[in-house]
C-alpha cells in the first residue's frame, strides 16, 4: 500500500525545471479583463455571526491549561504496552496489550463524546487578547516532541521482536499512529501557523516523522486561501467517498505544494516567496531527506532489521490516514459561492470566490476530544481568523456543527452511504434555508421555520450517527481484544 501510495504522488509530481512567470506575463494578467458571473448569493461576513456563552475566567485560571496535557497519556499507554509484553515492569501486564492506545481513540473516546457534556462558552475578548500572549498554552506544544520521537523508536524495538504476532504488529502500528497522526499532527498544524522559528521548526520535526512535512507549505499557504472551493484538493466535494477523498487529497497535497514552492500559477510567485522565507529554502529538500534519515537511523538501531522501516512507513501511513480522515469530515459538501471570472494571460478562467466565513467548516463542540486535538474542532473560527491560537478560539451556534466529535465521526465516515445519510439531510436543510432566505428577504415567521427545519437535520444526524458510532466501536472491541482473549 505504502509503494503504491508512492508512485502515485510521483507519477503526478510537478515539473521541477518550469520556470517563473516572465515580469510580461505578469503584467498581462493584471492588465486581463474580468467578467462578471451570476450575482452571488447574500451570504454573512464571518463578523456577523454570533459570538454566544462569552464567560470570564476561562482562560486566566492557573489551571486552565492542564486538560491540554491530557493527550500525552497517549504515548504513555502505548510505552507502556511495548515494555509490558517485553517483560520489563510484571506489574504493567493489564497493558501489553499493544491495541490499547487506539482502542481507547476508537472505542473509548467516541463513547465520551456523546456522554461528557459539550464544551459551548467562550471567551471574553479581553481575554483571549492575553491568552494569545499567555507561554502557558504553547507548553503542550512543544513538549509534544519528546514523547513523539520516544514512541516512534520503542515501537519499531517492540515491531522487530521475533515473537511478536501479527496482531500485536498490526497494533503497534495503528497505537503509533494515533500518537503521531491523531496528536502530532495536530500539535504541527498548531504550531505551523505560527511565527517564531522554533515553533516552525518543531512542526517541520513532527511531520518529518510522518512523511509529510510538505503539508506544512500546501496547508498554510494553499488550503486556508482554496478552502471550500474545486481548487482545493483537501475539501471534500459531496457525495465523494473518502477513499476516493484520500488519493485525490495526498497526490494534490503534495502537487500543489510543490506548485506554490515553484511559483507555477498565477498566485504562487508571490506565495512561494514568502512560504520559502517563512519554512527556509532547503524546506522542501529538507520535507524529503530528513523522512529517509529516520528510516535508515531505526534500520541501524534496530540490528539492520528492515521491519523497523516497515513499522516506520506503516505509522506514517496510519498518521496520514488520520489526517485525511479529519479534513474530509471538516468540509464535507461545503462550498463558497464564486463571485467572478478572470482570464488569465494563458486563456486560463481564474474564478474568485466570497470571502471564508464560519460557514465553510463543520464545528464539533465534544469536550473531551477538544482536549486531545487542541481545539481543532472549533474549526469554524480556525478557517475565519486562522493565525489565532487554539487556546482562544470561538464556538458559533449558527455553523455547521457534526452530529458527535471528530473519533466518532472519522468511524463513520469509513461508511460513506451511512456517513451521507448523516450529514445530507443537514446540508440539504441548511441550502434550503440559504435560498429560501434570499426569496423571504428577512422575514421572521419563515426565518424561525427554516430554523426548526434545521434543527430537525441536526437531531436526526444525530440519532444516525451515534448508530454508526456504537456499531464501529464494538467492532473496534472485538478486533482488539478478542484475538487476545483468544491466545490466553
């Protein structure tokens, strides 16, 4: 799978050799006429939309900061699984099972979603201006580092046992995975929004680990400016399975980085000047041999055993199954309206659309998986007001909002017929109330109908979705532990 996943992306690869656009090329694209398309739709700037549950002290507490350290029990488990089956601690033997940690994601978590009340408050503006500043929150962060790399390598030692079963292999890879894929990747999208070099370094670190580090160039400067629109590879048109969703999303990914890096397109020039002066310009040299000097470190320390490459690539392949998995429910059969046509120098039809608002993203309010992924669920406001910190972003009762949290949804999702029956019904609903409101001009009887009839979608997905869920989590059980219960 992972050689396949390989030369796909790099039968697609770009032309290394194209050069710039000429300073003449350019000026005849500014200089290129526009048309104007169909009048766009009334749709509400991201200021419009209702900040509710605006409550003091929810970020000033000393201990405010804690439940963001909840994610690295994580890597704890899966250390511990590893050491326990070698029989190093007798005492952690509950725990050797090596499936644990993503049992826990998978079976566990998505249980909590739906019991653990949602997390709706929000805070102040006072005090999200000092949260942005509070070095508190970036701890989680940057720490995160250590027992990433402490995983990777105590998993590929665990991987080359000669005793272990391809059961307890198969967990190994999917636990590391989750710590790298469900958590690293997350804390490097955190970080590669910011500025500092440290911080920029240590997502390049975390992505290296995965085989991804281009996704820092494509997401920053590619996914947050095509978001919602046919340019961008990472949302997911409607009815488009995700698996279908995964190669388009991986080959474009890594096109459209190298296409922003060489300054292929009209935009890209000026992006790929200042993404090179952002990540550094051997960063894309650096996204493709640091993967491979992990793979030949673990093959050396682990006695030359080629199955530590295999658990290496594997883990990667499991991460970055994750990550997919989370942009496709993010954006899921959501789209910005186009404004107008601009012919490029080349005859090309470049089309602009209305500008992100809290719309375009699906929120999720779970607390508990707020907890582990840094508040990615508020998505809304991510894709809205991007450079603000996970600490003080903002749930909106008006956005899309997903029928359970993100573990629960990724599980419903590998069902793409019962994942449409979910969120279809809710879609349709809330087109219905876009046009309808155009027709109604603001009237409130009918406002308050489209409302109900929103509402109405919301409780069924629900109701669908957390079938889906209790389904996928006793599978999730079963593949765990029977296999154990089994051998004993």
């Amino acid at each position: 799978a992972v050689i396949f996943l390989f030369i796909n992306i790099s039968s697609t690869a770009p032309n290394l050799h194209l050069a710039a656009s000429t300073a003449r090329d350019r000026a005849r694209r500014r200089d290129a006429p526009t048309r104007r398309m169909s009048p766009a739709r009334s749709r509400r700037p991201a200021s419009a939309f209702e900040v509710a549950n605006a409550r003091k002290g929810r970020l000033d507490s000393p201990l405010a900061v804690l439940p963001f350290f909840v994610s690295y029990l994580l890597p704890v488990v899966f250390l511990l699984s590893t050491r326990a089956s070698a029989g190093d601690f007798p005492g952690t033997r509950a725990l050797s099972n090596s499936w644990t940690c993503a049992w826990f994601v998978f079976a566990v978590l998505p249980i909590l979603e739906v019991v653990v009340p949602d997390d709706l408050a929000n805070p102040t503006d006072e005090e999200s201006r000092r949260a942005a500043k509070d070095w508190r929150y970036k701890m989680p962060l940057v720490l995160w580092i250590i027992p990433q790399c402490v995983a990777i390598v105590a998993g590929a030692r665990a991987f080359c046992d000669v005793d272990a079963s391809f059961h307890r292999r198969l967990g190994l890879v999917l636990s590391a995975g989750v710590c790298t894929g469900g958590v690293g990747i997350t804390v490097a999208h955190e970080l590669l929004h910011k500025t500092t070099k440290l911080e920029l370094f240590l997502a390049k670190v975390l992505l290296t680990s995965v085989c991804y580090a281009h996704f820092c160039v494509e997401h920053r400067f590619g996914h947050h400016k095509r978001v919602g629109t046919p340019d961008d590879p990472a949302s997911a048109k409607r009815y488009t399975s995700f698996y279908a969703f995964f190669v388009k999303s991986v080959v474009g990914t890594y096109r459209g980085a190298w296409r922003i890096w060489l300054g292929e397109d009209e935009n890209a020039v000026h992006l790929g000047q200042v993404a090179k002066k952002t990540f550094g310009e051997t960063f894309m040299t650096d996204a493709h041999v640091l993967p491979a000097l992990w793979a030949v470190g673990l093959f050396f320390a682990n006695k030359r055993d080629i199955k530590a490459v295999c658990f290496f690539l594997l883990q990667a392949l499991v991460a970055v199954t994750l990550l997919e998995l989370v942009n496709y429910v993010e954006h899921y059969g959501l789209t910005r309206v186009s404004l107008e046509d601009h012919i490029t120098s080349d005859d090309r039809v470049s089309t602009a659309y209305e500008p992100v608002t809290p719309a375009h993203s699906w929120n999720a309010p779970q607390r508990v998986t707020n907890w582990f992924v840094f508040r990615l669920q508020r998505h809304s406001d991510h894709h809205a007001r991007a450079a603000t910190p996970y600490q003080a972003l903002r749930t909106y009762a008006e956005a899309p909002t997903l029928p359970t949290g993100y573990t629960g949804t990724m599980l419903v999702a590998l069902a793409p017929w019962w994942f449409e029956k979910c969120l279809g019904p809710v879609l349709d609903a809330r087109q219905n109330f876009l046009d309808e409101d155009e027709k109604n001009n603001g009237d409130e009887s009918s406002k308050r109908n489209k409302r109900k009839r929103v509402a109405d979608a919301d409780a069924l997905a629900r109701r669908r979705a957390r079938q889906g869920v209790l389904f996928a989590t006793a599978l999730v059980t079963a593949a765990a532990w029977a296999p154990v219960a089994y051998l004993q």
